[in-house]
C-alpha cells in the first residue's frame, strides 16, 4: 500500500467489530443510494470491502469508496 492509500484509508472502520449491529448507507447492490441494517462479518483492508449479513438474510459486500456513511446500533426488530 503506497502513501496516497494510506490517506485514503477509512480510520473510523477500524473501531467496528465482527458481529456489531450497524446501520450502512451507501451505493448497496450497485444501484442508488440506500440504507440498510445489518451484522458486520468482516472488513477486507486489501480488497478495500466490508461484508455484511443484511436485515433480509443476505449477505453483501461493499467497497469502501461506496459507503457514505456507517454507524453502529444497539439492535433492531428482525419481524
């Protein structure tokens, strides 16, 4: 990773953990912007992704640049 990357890293990502209950927005799916909650499972910091198990039971993946904005929540309704 070169010096530009670095800076282009996403600091507040690394404070999330497997299994943390977040609220994403961003380009999900390729389409428009959206929103959606979920369970994180992983973040990949070569690849730039973060994967996640998604409110409907699936599981997604999405690059950095496409996330607009992530948070964490204490839970939320599956019914």
């Amino acid at each position: 990773m070169d010096e530009e990357e670095a800076q282009n890293e996403p600091e507040y990502l690394k404070y999330f953990k497997r299994k943390q209950k977040i609220n994403l927005r961003g380009r999900l799916h390729g389409g428009p912007v959206e929103s959606e909650r979920g369970e994180l499972c992983g973040i990949d910091w070569t690849h730039r992704t973060l994967t996640y198990h998604g409110e409907f039971g699936l599981y997604n993946t999405v690059r950095f640049d496409e996330i607009y904005e992530i948070e964490p929540i204490a839970h939320y309704r599956t019914s």
